[in-house]
C-alpha cells in the first residue's frame, strides 16, 4: 500500500479534464476573433447578463483547458518530481566530500519556472512592449510642443502628432490589459500548483510530521502563503521592469536636461540602501505576522471543533481572549508594517524579502518526513495475513519506541483480538499493520490477496473484471479500517458508506442490513440520501461507529482492522453486529478481522487473542489457553464473566449511567427526531445578491473611526492641492525664465522660485508622511474592531447554526475576508480618494487652460458611469460567487487532514486529490470569469481615457498662438494621467463595492440569532445550586419556530442528590433533555426549575457553569495538559494532581518529561481515547457541582480501569444529582429512579423494579437487551 504508485506518481488517470455531462458552459475565448479576443468583447453577454439579473455559477464561462487545475497541477507535480530527484543526485555526489555540509533542500522556484517559464516570459514580453510605448508618449508630446512653440503655417502636421498620441496610448492599452491578463491567471495557476501540491503532500507525511504542522498550519499554507506566491509572480515583472523604466527616464532625461540629471540618480542611490533596510525590517515582520497568523487558525479551527465543550463549560471568555491575544500580536506588526509604508519603493523592495519567507515555510513542508513505504511489506505471500517478527516501532525515526519486539503471526481468516489496559498499545498495532509508524527493528508483513472477495460473500452476478471500487485496486493493499474515533464525510450518508465504490444494490442492502442501519434509513426523511453534516454532526456517535463499519464491509477488502468499534453502542446493537458482520456467521467471516476491544465477553469467540502491556506482547494465545496459562488474565475475564451473567451489580451507576442509549437509535444527538432530521443538513453558503448596502461601508467607517476618516480626507486633499500647486509653479517658473534674457535676471528669480517649489516639495512630503500615518491608525482601528465583533458573534452564535453551516464557511471569514478587510480594502478607499482628487483637479488644470476641454468631457463621464454601472453588477456577483467557492476547499482540506489515516487505509488518496482538484477548479473558474470582467472594464476605460487625451491634443493644435506651449505641455501631461487616474477611480469605486461584500460576509453574523446573554442583570446565589433539585413543569422545546416540539408536558422533579437513570427509544428525546438543561435548546413553553430559580431568568453562564457533565467525546486542545484540566486558571496544582490521582492518571502524568506542562498535540493525538476521557472525566471532578450529566465517559477505557473509575466517581459524586442518559440499559438498572421518554414525552418514571412490575416500555427494552428480571434489585 506504501509502495511507490501511492506515492508521488504520475496521477494520469486522475489528472483528465472533465468531459461530456461533467463539462459547463465552455469559455467562447478560444473562438473569439483577434479583435474580440483583444479587447475582450467576447465577454460582454457575461456583463450584460449580470447587469440583467444577478449572475449564478452556471451562468460563468469555464476555464480554458490548459489554466484548469486538472491540466496544471500533473504538470507541476512532475517537475516537482524531477527537482527532487536532481536533489537526491546532487546530494549523492556531494556526500563524500562534504559529509557535515548542511543538506539542501528541492527547490520550489526552480520546479515552478522550469513549469510555467514559456507563459512567464511570454508575459515579460507583453511588459516589455507595454513599457516601450509608455516612453513613446512624452516623445511625441516633446514634438506637440515644439509644434507649438513654432506654430507653422501648415498645422496638419499638428493633428498628425495628436493622432499618433492616441495610435500609441490606445496600442499601450490594449498591449497593458493583455499583459494583466496573462500575468495575474498565470500567477493563478502557480497558486493551484501549490495547493495541488500542499493536498498531496498533506495525504503522504509521516505522523510526526502531522503534529508538526497542524491542520491549522496546514490550512494557512494553503490560503496564505500560496497567496504570497501568487502575489510574487503578479508582481515579479516589476523586479526587473522598474530599473528598466528608470534607465530609460534616464536616458531621455539626459538627452533634455544633460548633467543635471545625476542629482536625481544621486537621490534615487541614496534612497536605495535606505529601503533594503527597511525590506529588511519588513521581512523580520512578515515572520512573525505569519507565525501569529498561523496560532490564529490553528486555536480558531481547534474553538469551532469543540465548540460545544466551551459553551458546556462556558470556556468561550477564556478561549476568546487567547484569540485577541494572538491578533493583537499580529496587528503590532501591521502596524509597524504599515509606518514603514511611507518609503515609496518598500512594495518593489520587500517582494522578494516576503515570498522569500512563504517559499521557506512551503518548502520545509513539501520537504518534510513522509511515511516510509518500508514501514510494512505489502507483498508478502505466505500462509498468515499479519505478521510481526521482532518489530518496533515509534511515532517518528528517532523517537522512543511505543511497541516494542512484537512477535506476533495473525493467521489468514481469523478472528484476532487485541486486548489491554489504556494506553498499553492496542491502537498502535493497527497502526503499525497500516503503516502509520516507523519501523525502527525486525519485519512486518502483510499479505494482499483479491481472488477470494465475491467468493467470500457468495456474489455470482458482478462481473469479476469489475472491482467494486475504481479507486482502491490501483493500490497495493486491501486493508479496511475502522478508527476509534469514526470519520465521518460532510455527503449523503450513501456516500459516506459507498466510499468511491461502485454502487451494487444487492450487497449493499445486505451490508445496511448486517450494520443495523436499515431502522434508522426508515426514519430518515430521505433514507440513504439523507445529508449527514460535518464531522457526522446530525447523527448519534453510535450511528457514526455503525456508518464506518458498514463503509470498512463494503469496501470488500482482505484485512480489516477494527479499532473498538463496539465503544458507542448498546448491548444488544453491539451483539447484533458482532453476530452479522464480525463473528463467525457474519458477512466478513473469511475474511481476516483484528478487533481491538474492552469488551471481554467476546474473548471466547476469537480466533487468537493478544494481550499487550506497555508496548509489548504481554500474553498471546487461543481463550483456553490464556485461562490455563495466565493467572491474572484468569481472574479478570472470570470477574467480567460474572458481571455478564448479573447484567448488573451494584454500582451506583454515577458513571455507568453516562453511557447514552444513543446509537442503536439515530439518537437526535443535539437535534429534535428523526422526522425533522432533514432540516439538520449542511447549508450552503448564502449568496447575497444586488449592490452592496452603504450601511456596510458606513459600519467600516464607523470601525474606522470619524476622526481618522475626515483626516485622511483633509491629508490627501493637501496632497494633492500641493502637487496641482508645484506643477503650476513650475510651469509659471519656465514661462518666465523664457521672457529674461539676461543671466542676472534669470540667476535672480531662480532663487526665489527654487525656495517656494522646495517648500511645496517639502509640505507635500509632510502629508504623505501624516496620510500615511492616518491611514494605518485608522485602518488597525477598523480590523481590530470588526474582528473583535466577528469572534464575539461566531462565539454567541447558537450550537444548532455550527451544526449546519460547514467550518470552512466561517474560518474563511477569519482568514481571506479579514485578509481584505486588514490590507486591501483601506488602500481601496485611499487610491479612490485620491483618484476622484486627481480627477478634479486635472479637470480643472486642463478646463483652465483649454475650456473646451470641459463640453468633451462630459459626454465621455456619462460613458465612464454607463460603464461601471454594467461592470459592478457583475463583479460584484461574480466576486461573491468566488466568495463561496473559497470555503469548499478549507472545509475539504479541513476534513481530509482529520481523515488522513482513513483515506490512505483505503487506499483513496488518488480519489481525493481529484476531489480536491474539483474544488479548487470550481474557484478557479470564479477567479478567471473576475479576471476578466476587470480586464473588459479596463479596456473600455483607458479607450475612454485615450479619447480624452486625443481631445486635449487636438484642442491644443486648434488654440494656435494662444496658448503658451509651457501650458501645453502641462495640459497634456495632465491630459495622459487622467487616463490612468479615471480608469482607477473607475476600477477602485467598483473594488470598494465588491470588496465590500468582505465586510459584508463579516458582518453577516450580526443579523443572526444569537444564545441568549452569558449574564444577566438577575445572578444566582454564589451557592446555587446547594440541593440539586431539578423540576421540569409542563415544559415544551423545539429546535426551530418551523418544527414539531421535540419535548411535549415534560413534568418530573428529582430529589437532592439522587441518582436518575433517563432511557428511550429512537427520537424520544434523551439527548434534548440535556441540552434543555443546558439551554442549547430553548423553552417553547413551561420552564426549568433548579433549586427554587428559573434558569430561563439567568444567564447562560451561571447556569452552565453551575452544572458538571461528562461528554462521550473527548475534546481536547492544543496546548498543555494543565491548561486543558484547567482553562480559566483556577485550581492549584495540587488539585490537579488530586484529580489526575483520583482518575487514575497520575502515575502516567508522572512520567510525563514535562508533567502538567506536557504539550498536547492538536485534538489532543498524542494520548490515546482512553486517556483524553478520563482527562475529561478529570475536569469535571475539578468542577464538582451538584448537578451531574453522564454521557459515555468511559466508553474508550478498559473494564479495570472503568472498574475503578466508577469506584472513584461513586465516592466523589455520591452527594450530587446525577442524570444519566443511558447507552447500555445495565448502567441504569441500579439507578434510584429511571425516567423513559417516548416521542418526546414521559411514559414513565418509577425505580426499576416498579417499573418492571409495570411491563411496560421499560420492560420492553430490558427484554430486548437481554438482561433478566432477577438483575434488577435494590
């Protein structure tokens, strides 16, 4: 499976552009003709649609073939291939004579030019024509004021020199849009290279590699540093374009001014050094913002994961303000950033400084660990399916070893169990037989074999050339996994157990049928096709297990590693399965199954068992023989074995009562029943449609600041009044030099007029320093605040809305949109600012001097608005469109990295990165159709421009003798900028209108329904509560005003400290009785009573910190050990220690390097389920309140460990109200009272054995469970 075609191969058959029905609306471009293709006419039915109505994705044209990431991404990867092949003979060569040299790394750049250096220097030399012709225009304009200053008696050859000035301009134009054009979709390609290569990579590296770069990291490497590139390559013509243009100003400036031009060489070397320091500066700042940025993602993607633990133990204050600790530190260095701003050539400067730092951060990853093919033989044929001889094994190759000399040899077709105390290695031998970890001594081996699969599950009507899975057989390996925590795909649950497969209804109906799903398919409103949400957030955890499994049957493979799969469902679900699919009548009974499991009961029935202890193979053998061989083995499986027969002991079932009857039922984990479950489904994003709101502008004016604001108007009002003032100086200066014919004269005005230019000079400097300085102070102030308001209303945002709305859709927001929001969209506004500034004023100068100017003007204003007004309507569009687009890929990236092991178990990688390849074209597509649309703006504009400079030109030869040819050269040269300032002032109001669909999106929470307050003016006591009495009087709940009630006349009070066991079948509505207390749910009607007070009256924090409840998943965060026992600070260590002592992990914690500060990796990796539940468990021993919920808390620890455990919690929460919601009916038996729920309402509510007296639907379920009349005593 690990052999080389899994690794960086070819990717022919996955690399192919979609055709026939897979293939949109095809891009008219290609057929356009030269005119249309240059000015970009072909387009227009694009912009005259969106003007029409607002666009959709169907209405966009496709990308051309050769920009699609289909095309693009095989070729990139093959040159990366090469690179890192040249890198390995280099470093071959060079070993023997530099044996402590530092190893160098695969170039990224070299890989990207020797892919994209034809497109790239085609680009170039669109630049370099485009430069040419902007040097062509003063020359001609040189002649025009020669023209002038003569004024021959044949004038025609004056409107020559106006028409040539247009030929020109328009010819730089359409030369100008074709070199955008081509040099922003080529650095868009160059971007999809990267992200391509990122998702590969992502789906190969090692697992230490994984918990060196966090799916946060990851994600910002995708989104941010791939970015960085991108803006690398748009900008990379100006590395050597700018000192192009600068000798070539040089040399036309010599040839008019001569020597005197060396004082501004001078001043141009003298700023050169300055701003390579200040690059210098930058850089060192771009690291650290890019550090912040990436913590900032990793904590926000670890906040919406586990968003449900932090409103439970109200934690949000806590989590919040590690975010704007984080942000701040980021807004520093932009602030910093932006002061340095004031240099004019730090953009041109620091381009190479910046990517420098991407390129280094994208190479270390593309460069890092990736698990190593030899990890286990794959083509081993011999006469067992596993087999281990004297292996071990570690997380990484210098790491200690976690197993250790393992001998073990699994026979092909049987049935092997895997057994042992938490944290003792029984996940981590499924782990080695995927390949997951380093193999430091010995051999493993794995034998793959096919010929047996239809035989096995007696199919004789498939064809046999037709594997069931397209995907799968392209690798070695025909291995099923099924983790301990499920994975669970974001689509129809149909595809979640298809997994790629084609379709074979009548095995797939058995496999439904084996895995106990087909009651909860009935239920479903649309059966099979039914959506199930991100991270399976619309089904119970039961179902999720069940889903996986059936997922591991269907893929019909040889091997299937099981790692605990029995954890989160009831008895009588788990003995079904154990029967139907895994035992020795079940549908894989040939096949060779590894279960690890705490389920003791089912040792009789295993082929071979192997007991692992700290790593190692403790004991291994048949039942029989580790009951004669094995004394303490004896001792444990006899007392389980009675504990079976009793069904229950006495345990106050404080802990036992966690377990939730919420799998074998599709348990409305979190949501009302079954028949609502279609309103649960994941949303798609809102698209908004029409012109952005001013409300929106106004709310980042209002963030901005009304002082900044007027400001940076009256900044750049001075501005550029000084500037209109120096040009005008200038120009009265050289009219009058021209009129004093002798050198005193000259020499004595020059002095004079040399003074007020040197101060205008100097004033004008003054305001781009304070407008600089405005600007960023005003700007930080906006993204502090807008920021601030998104996290506060993402974190007040009710847990229904993170159930339904993919995580992708709101780190988005938090990553591109306050990317727009921190650096574009206040440049935005101050390029517009100063646009519509140069505007007027050029108006102005040139109506000044030729007033007729003014009448040719107005009609070609009226194009200029015409124009924008059909543009915006679709960019605006189009650029929400590629809005949406942007959160499919983060939330498929984001999903993919929390499935890795998954994926490569299977054998799917080349599956996924074409899925990957198909979201990130969906983008692509919005990206090219924007491109475009600005490219038919600019066209249009600059056409307009060139016309007015045309105007202005003929205008002049008209005028004759009247006109001062100084004033000519001025009118002109104003004429030739006012091209470039209208097609900005064009281009950037319609940017401020579609860039503020940023501000739009991050606003965009505000509006929605909220939790009620964290706290209210009314507190409870500081005691409260101190009996533990909960009363529910008539109370109703549903999830949305549009659904049925959840909970109908829920009535029952409970008695201080007792101990209520809460059971039901499928949709009863266990699961919303919690989050009712809780308030995740609200009232409908009738009210909650805890100890005398109302908690509708209180806020969400008094009362959810005044409960204590164990989850049956474990969440934990990145971070230290002691900040996850202790977020909020509160406990010493010594009650930590306490607690970790009473949960039975403090010898563990002990031998912990760095103890309570020992780091834990992102969701918590580094320890194994076992461990992360009793760390929860340990958290809410550290809350101790009087109200306990129990939900699953040990459903991942062995029966020792959970036998002492519930001692502990018998002790520690025996003064305390405990409501269970019971998972496996013996865990309530011994409850004081059990409360059964049907459709949402109370049926029942007595001690077990009235209940059982009563034959009702309690009775009913025990039955069913299996667990006789005589076990239910007091």
């Amino acid at each position: 499976m690990f052999s080389s075609p899994r690794r960086w191969g070819d990717g022919s058959d996955y690399g192919r552009v979609p055709e026939g029905p897979e293939a949109q609306k095809c891009s008219p471009e290609k057929n356009a003709s030269f005119f249309s293709r240059m000015t970009y006419s072909w387009f227009s039915r694009i912009i005259v649609l969106g003007y029409k109505r607002p666009l959709e994705r169907e209405d966009l044209f496709e990308l051309n073939e050769s920009d699609s990431s289909y095309i693009v991404c095989p070729i990139f990867e093959k040159q990366w291939r090469k690179e890192v092949l040249r890198n390995q003979e280099r470093q071959e060569v060079k070993a023997p004579f530099h044996k402590e040299a530092h190893a160098r790394k695969p170039s990224l750049v070299y890989a990207l030019w020797n892919t994209f250096k034809f497109v790239l220097i085609q680009v170039a030399l669109f630049k370099v024509f485009a430069d040419i012709l902007s040097f062509s225009s003063p020359l001609i304009m040189k002649q025009m004021i020669i023209f002038c200053e003569h004024r021959p008696d044949f004038g025609w050859s004056g409107y020559g020199y106006a028409l040539a000035l247009f030929v020109v301009v328009f010819l730089q134009t359409l030369i100008l849009q074709q070199y955008q054009r081509f040099n922003i979709l080529t650095s868009a390609k160059i971007k999809t290279a990267i992200i391509g290569l990122i998702y590969k990579k992502a789906l190969l590296v090692s697992n230490v590699s994984r918990k060196r770069f966090s799916t946060g990291e990851v994600i910002n490497l995708m989104s941010a540093d791939a970015q960085q590139l991108m803006d690398l390559t748009a900008n990379l013509n100006l590395l050597w374009s700018a000192p192009f243009q600068i000798l070539m100003a040089i040399s036309l400036l010599w040839q008019e001014l001569g020597p005197a031009v060396l004082a501004g060489v001078a001043v141009l070397v003298f700023v050169i050094p300055i701003n390579a320091l200040v690059a210098t500066r930058v850089k060192k700042l771009k690291k650290s913002q890019t550090k912040n940025k990436d913590k900032q993602i990793k904590l926000l993607n670890e906040i919406l994961h586990g968003i449900k633990i932090l409103k439970l133990y109200t934690w949000e204050p806590s989590y919040k303000k590690k975010i704007i600790e984080i942000r701040e530190q980021e807004l520093e260095v932009q602030k910093s950033a932006g002061y340095l701003a004031v240099f004019s050539m730090l953009t041109l400067t620091c381009i190479p400084f910046l990517t420098r730092i991407s390129l280094n951060r994208l190479e270390d990853f593309l460069n890092t660990e990736e698990l190593h093919p030899q990890n286990i033989e794959t083509n081993y044929i011999g006469d067992h399916a596993v087999g281990f001889t004297n292996a071990s094994f570690s997380w990484g190759k210098t790491g200690i070893p976690v197993l250790k000399n393992l001998n073990i040899k699994i026979p092909e077709g049987a049935l092997v169990a895997v057994v042992g105390q938490v944290g003792s290695g029984k996940s981590s031998v499924l782990s080695a037989i995927l390949g997951e970890m380093e193999k430091l001594t010995g051999v493993v081996q794995r034998k793959v074999s096919y010929e047996h699969f239809f035989e096995a599950y007696h199919i004789t009507t498939f064809n046999l050339q037709s594997p069931c899975s397209q995907y799968q057989r392209t690798h070695q390996g025909s291995v099923a996994y099924v983790a301990q925590q499920a994975w669970i795909q974001n689509c129809i649950l149909q595809e979640n157990i298809l997994f790629g497969s084609i379709m074979q209804k009548q095995f797939y109906e058995r496999v439904l049928e084996a895995c106990a799903l087909l009651p909860d398919l009935e239920q479903l409103p649309n059966g099979d096709q039914t959506e199930i949400g991100e991270r399976g957030v619309n089904i119970s955890g039961g179902q999720k297990h069940r889903v996986s499994l059936a997922r591991a049957v269907y893929s019909g493979a040889d091997i299937y590693l099981l790692d605990d799969p029995f954890a989160a469902v009831d008895v009588h679900v788990g003995k079904q399965l154990f029967e139907k699919v895994i035992g020795s009548s079940g549908i894989l009974k040939n096949k060779t199954r590894i279960l690890v499991t705490h389920n003791l009961a089912l040792l009789p029935q295993m082929d071979l068992i192997v007991v692992m202890e700290s790593g190692r193979v403790a004991h291994m053998g048949t039942y029989q023989e580790l009951l004669s061989k094995t004394r303490n083995l004896t001792n444990l499986l006899q007392a389980f074995s009675e504990r079976e027969k009793a069904h229950a002991l006495k345990r106050v079932s404080v802990i036992n009562s966690r377990t939730i009857l919420k799998d074998q039922i599709l348990e409305q984990n979190d949501r009302p029943s079954l028949d609502q479950g279609k309103q649960f489904s994941m949303k798609k994003e809102k698209i908004p449609i029409g012109g952005v709101k001013f409300s929106i502008i106004l709310k980042y004016l209002q963030a901005f600041g009304w002082l900044w604001v007027w400001l940076s108007v009256a900044t750049y009002l001075g501005q550029n009044l000084v500037g209109i003032g120096q040009n005008l100086w200038l120009s009265a200066w050289v009219k009058e030099a021209k009129h004093k014919n002798e050198f005193t004269e000259w020499k004595q005005i020059r002095s004079n007029k040399l003074n007020i230019y040197g101060l205008l000079g100097l004033m004008q400097g003054l305001f781009v320093c304070s407008g600089a300085y405005i600007l960023t102070r005003g700007s930080l102030a906006a993204s502090r605040t807008l920021h601030t308001q998104l996290l506060d209303n993402v974190l007040h945002l009710p847990l229904r809305f993170f159930e339904t709305n993919p995580i992708g859709q709101i780190i988005s927001r938090f990553t591109k949109d306050m990317f727009i929001i921190d650096i574009r969209f206040h440049y935005y506004l101050r390029t517009w600012v100063n646009c519509t500034l140069d505007v007027i004023g050029t108006v102005l100068v040139i109506g000044g001097a030729l007033p007729l100017f003014i009448l040719g003007v107005i009609p070609l204003v009226f194009l200029y608005f015409t124009i924008q007004r059909y543009y915006v309507a679709s960019s605006r569009q189009i650029r929400r469109l590629a809005g949406a687009s942007r959160s499919p890929i983060i939330s498929h990236f984001s999903e993919t990295l929390s499935g890795v092991s998954t994926i490569r178990a299977f054998g799917h990688e080349q599956r996924f990165i074409q899925q990957n390849k198909e979201v990130v074209n969906e983008n692509l597509v919005c990206f090219y159709n924007n491109v475009i649309s600005n490219r038919w703006l600019s066209v249009r504009l600059e056409l307009l421009g060139d016309l007015m400079v045309f105007f202005a030109a003929v205008l002049t030869v008209l005028a004759g003798k009247s006109i001062d040819s100084a004033i000519v050269g001025l009118s002109i040269s104003y004429a030739l900028n006012i091209t470039q300032s209208l097609n900005f002032w064009v281009r950037k109001a319609c940017e401020i209108e579609t860039n503020a669909v940023s501000i739009e999106r991050v606003c965009e929470y505000e509006n929605m329904d909220k939790e009620a307050p964290w706290i209210m003016s009314k507190r409870p006591p500081s005691q409260w509560p101190d009996k533990g009495i909960v009363e529910f009087i008539n109370y109703q709940a549903r999830y949305r005003d549009d659904l049925g009630l959840a909970l109908q006349d829920i009535t029952f009070q409970t008695h201080g400290e007792e101990k209520i066991g809460i059971v039901g079948r499928t949709g009863a509505g266990k699961s919303t009785l919690s989050n009712c207390l809780f308030r995740i749910v609200e009232r409908s009607g009738g009210k909650i009573i805890i100890d005398g007070i109302d908690i509708s009256t209180i806020g969400l924090h008094d009362l959810r910190g005044k409960l204590n409840i164990i989850p049956q998943d474990p969440v934990l965060f990145s971070g230290t050990l002691q900040m996850n026992l202790d977020p909020l600070d509160k406990y010493s260590d010594s009650e930590l220690w306490e607690v970790l002592e009473l949960c039975h992990l403090k010898e563990f914690v002990q031998s912990l390097p760095k103890k309570l500060l020992h780091e834990i990796t992102e969701g918590g990796e580094n320890l194994s389920v076992g461990q992360r539940q009793l760390v929860c468990l340990a958290r809410a021993l550290l809350r101790k309140t009087k109200i306990l919920i129990l939900d699953e808390a040990t459903a991942s620890i062995d029966f020792e460990t959970d036998n002492l455990v519930q001692t502990t919690i018998r002790k520690e929460f025996s003064d305390c109200t405990i409501l269970t919601i019971a998972h496996r009916l013996h865990s309530i038996i011994d409850s004081d009272r059990v409360l059964v729920l049907d459709s949402g309402r109370i049926t029942e509510f007595e001690t077990p054995q009235n209940l059982i007296c009563q034959k009702g639907l309690f009775f009913e379920m025990l039955t069913e469970a299996g667990i006789p009349e005589d076990s239910v005593t007091k």
